[in-house]
C-alpha cells in the first residue's frame, strides 16, 4: 500500500540551528514529491517539489530537500532556521497512477525556541 | 500560480443541517480536489472534481454525505450533509497546476473554510 511516513510529530529547533524534518514513503512508482509548510490559521504553501532530475531540490524560504531513492526519503533541510519558520510541515507524495491526487504525511510540528 | 478564494473561510454549524462550500479559481483548471483536514491532522482527499463527469471519491467518502459540483472549470462547490461533531474539520480546495506537455505540476490551496459542527 503506498504510504508516506512523516516519524517525528513534533520538534524544537533553537533559532539559528539546522533543522532537518524527516519523510519516508513507499510508493510502487517513480513518486512526485513535495514539502508544503501550513503556518497557524493559513492555507498550505508549497516549499519545494521533486519530479525528477537533480535529486537535491531547492525551494522557497531557504529551504532544501534530497530525494534519496535507496532510502525512500525526502527529508527537508534549512541550515539555519529562524523564528518565522514556525509551523506545520507536510510531506506529500503522487504519482500518475494516481489521477495526481497526493498522498499526505500526518506532519512536523515545528516550534522554534529564542 | 493559482489564486483560489473559499467561502466561508469559518462557520459553527448545528447537528443535522448541510453546509455547502464554494471554492473560485482565477483561471480554468482541469482537476480540483477536496480534502478534509480534522482537528490536528493531516489532509485526506474526499474528492476529485473534474468538470464535465461525477466526482470520482476516496475510500471511505460518499456522494449522499458530500454531494459536489462542478459547473465549471473556474468553480467547484463541496457540501457536507447532515452534520455531526465528526463532521468539525477544515476543508480546503485545491487545484493542479498542471505544466505544458502534460506533466504533473504542484497543488495550490486555498486557505480552507473551517467548520464546527455543535
């Protein structure tokens, strides 16, 4: 069954430390990947995809992620975070099998201390 | 990028009556979604919304509890029928954006119309 796995449910980060939020999925196909970061009240922005190509993506906010087939991972990376970045992080997964509708991990809460 | 405007963004709703949520995009897309995000959880699709066809729905969603329409492809409306306490969530609509040549592309949101059903 496909399945997207997001381990960590909530972490603390220090402003200014690095923060890496884990995502694993399984999937039969080539998946398309994405990170969307849902801050308190707000609608979901998307932060970075990957479809295929340079397996390190860039994305918005600074924000970076590595799809790592062997591992069946995406995990996000941002080297320095800063308060701002407080909120809930969705990894998503699809494939076009799937008519293009994404598979949700249950998200990262990430709360950022001064 | 896609703007999509959701109306109502919040509403308090009784037992037993029907809400109904409408979801506008700024330009004709193909595929619009519906997904059912509960209290602290994450997003779960009820629906794909393909103009022109019924809705296609997800395990464990059906049409008599959330009818939708799509008269459209700059519209979609998703309503929740015969409300209970279960029924509290966010539902937001989203739309592909999908890139020249056919490939797949990201999913805009909107910023969800959130409902609590007393």
């Amino acid at each position: 069954a496909q399945s997207v796995t997001q381990p960590d449910i909530h972490i603390t980060v220090s402003e200014g430390a690095s923060l890496e939020l884990r995502c694993n999925y399984s999937y039969g196909a080539t998946p398309y990947l994405f990170w969307y970061v849902q801050s308190p009240g707000q609608g979901l922005q998307l932060l970075l995809k990957y479809f295929s190509g340079d397996t390190l993506v860039q994305g918005i906010k600074g924000f970076e992620a590595e799809f790592k087939r062997s591992q069946s991972s995406f995990n996000l990376r941002k080297p320095s975070v800063h308060w701002s970045d407080a909120a809930e992080y969705f990894c998503a997964v699809g494939d076009l099998n799937s008519g293009y509708a994404l598979n949700f991990g249950k998200g990262t809460s990430l709360l950022v201390t001064p | 990028s896609a703007v999509i405007s959701q109306k109502p963004s919040r509403d308090i709703c009784q037992r037993g009556t029907s809400l109904t949520i409408q979801c506008q995009v700024d330009s004709q897309v193909t595929m619009m979604f519906w997904y059912r995000q509960q209290p602290g959880q994450s997003l779960t699709l009820i629906a794909t919304a393909n103009q022109g066809s019924e809705a296609t729905y997800e395990s464990g969603f059906v049409i008599d509890k959330f009818p939708i329409s799509r008269p459209n492809l700059t519209f979609s409306t998703l309503t929740v029928s015969n409300m209970s306490p279960e029924d509290s969530s966010i539902y937001l609509c989203s739309v592909e954006n999908r890139l020249a040549g056919g490939e797949s592309g990201e999913l805009f949101f909107g910023e969800g119309s959130r409902l609590t059903v007393l």
